[in-house]
C-alpha cells in the first residue's frame, strides 16, 4: 500500500460541494498543481484548521497529502492568504470576482498547471480590490484568459482573406470559425451583426496593455455592447453552455447597481 505524499500549495477557492453532515468537496486553482480537488474532513465543525477558508475566490495557502494524482486530495489544513475583503464588501466587485472564478474553473483541467492562469487571477483580484468594476476590465479579463488557456480568437484580421483590421470596415465575428470575416468574406446572414474596428481594436488593447491603465479606457455602450457580443458569445460556444455567474452580474447591474 503506497503512502501518501504531503504538499502545499498557494490556491484560489473555485468552489465547495458538501458531502455528508460535517465534509466538503473544495476545488482550488493552484500555482504548482493547476486545479485541485480534494475533501476536507471535518470542514463544517472545524474552526482550527478551516477557519473561514472556504470562501469563493479567497486565497489560501493549503496543505495536502495524497496517494496518487487521479484520486482526491485530503486537505489537510489551509492558511488565508488574501481574503479579499474589500471585494466582499461592494456586490459588484463581488460578482465580477466570482465570474472570473468560474471562468477559471471552466477553462482549466486538473492536474494540469498553468501559472500564467494563476497570475491573471491574481492580478485581477488584486487589480479589482483597488478600482470599480467596469466593462472593459471585464472583458479584458477575457480576453486574456482566452489567450492564457489556448483559446484566443482571431481579431487583428480577417481569418479567410488575412487583411488587417482597417477603421471604417465592418466586421463579422463567427464563434464557429474563431475569429473576424470583413464584409466581403463572411457572406452574413440577416441575422449575422457587424462588429466595428473601433471594437476589435479596443479588445486586441486590452490584451496586452498594462492592467494598472485599464481604469484609463471607457466603453461607450455601443461598444461595450459589441465587445461583449464578441466576447460572451464565443465562450459560450467554445463551453457548450453559459456561464450562469455572468448572467447573475449582468441582472445586477442592470437592475441594482
């Protein structure tokens, strides 16, 4: 019988599942071993070893032991590294963390790790305890969490044709092929909608410019409203579904905020 091998870890709280009256199903996103999931015993009574730890997107330093990779990871005990608590207390900042959890959750595979995934989120928590929430750092923390997982769409110029973004040129954006078709290319349907270059443009800016700048851009809302047709449309198609944190932020701040 092989005995188990201890660990620690700095993670992010993706999620938490209870199982059975006092233990929980916790997964982490960690910098050494990509996503983890393993099952604190006792969670729900112990106030030692678990004491307020198992909060989404809090960050933790966890120690583990395990037998072997593919099975569940037994935590042993977590520390609070950030606690993030000036997110906590403004329910927009709340809910625009909570949806850059899930989309880490959603684009990442156990076991598998990717320390540039781990410092997006560090730096937009960090980044999100300081400033208001926006719509250009929402989708500029798509757009590099696409990159950083493999899944970039093509948008600096037409998949089919290769001609370069030029202003004054409508644009189609096609999930299905992964990137912009100009005009002539795309063949639209009438159901098909244009994205404009300003658009394109602000999306490839965001992904490279300096986070601390990012209070610097703002989106007039036809271009916030083509940005993220871009954007939450090709996540949906590349995950088969919708990201149910995101529909919860958007009812907010339309309705509450």
């Amino acid at each position: 019988m092989s005995a188990r091998e201890s660990h620690k870890a700095a993670g992010y709280l993706l999620k938490s599942l209870s199982y059975g009256e006092s233990d929980l199903i916790v997964t982490f996103y960690t910098r050494e071993f990509g996503k983890l999931k393993g099952i604190a015993k006792g969670a729900k009574r112990s106030k030692k070893r678990f004491a307020n730890v198992f909060e989404p997107f809090s960050l933790v330093e966890l120690n583990f032991s395990r037998k072997n990779r593919d099975g569940l990871a037994f935590i042993e005990s977590c520390d609070i590294i950030d606690h993030y608590t000036l997110i906590r207390q403004d329910l927009e900042k709340t809910l625009a963390a909570s949806y850059f959890i899930e989309l880490a959750d959603h684009f990442s595979r156990e076991e598998k790790s990717n320390e540039n995934l781990f410092m997006l989120l560090h730096d937009f928590l960090d980044w999100l305890s300081r400033e208001n929430v926006s719509d250009a750092a929402v989708r500029f923390f798509e757009m590099r969490l696409l990159k950083v997982t493999g899944f970039e769409p093509a948008l600096a110029a037409c998949v089919h044709c290769k001609a370069p973004v030029t202003n004054g040129v409508s644009y189609y954006f096609l999930p299905k092929e992964g990137g912009i078709f100009c005009a002539a290319c795309a063949r639209p349907e009438r159901y098909d909608q244009t994205v404009s270059a300003g658009s394109v443009r602000t999306l490839l800016l965001g992904k490279e410019m300096d986070i601390e700048k990012m209070k610097m851009i703002s989106m007039p809302e036809r271009l916030a409203c083509e940005c993220r047709t871009i954007l939450c449309g090709f996540i949906s198609h590349v995950l088969g579904k919708e990201v149910k944190s995101l529909k919860v932020m958007e009812q907010v701040r339309r309705y509450c905020i």
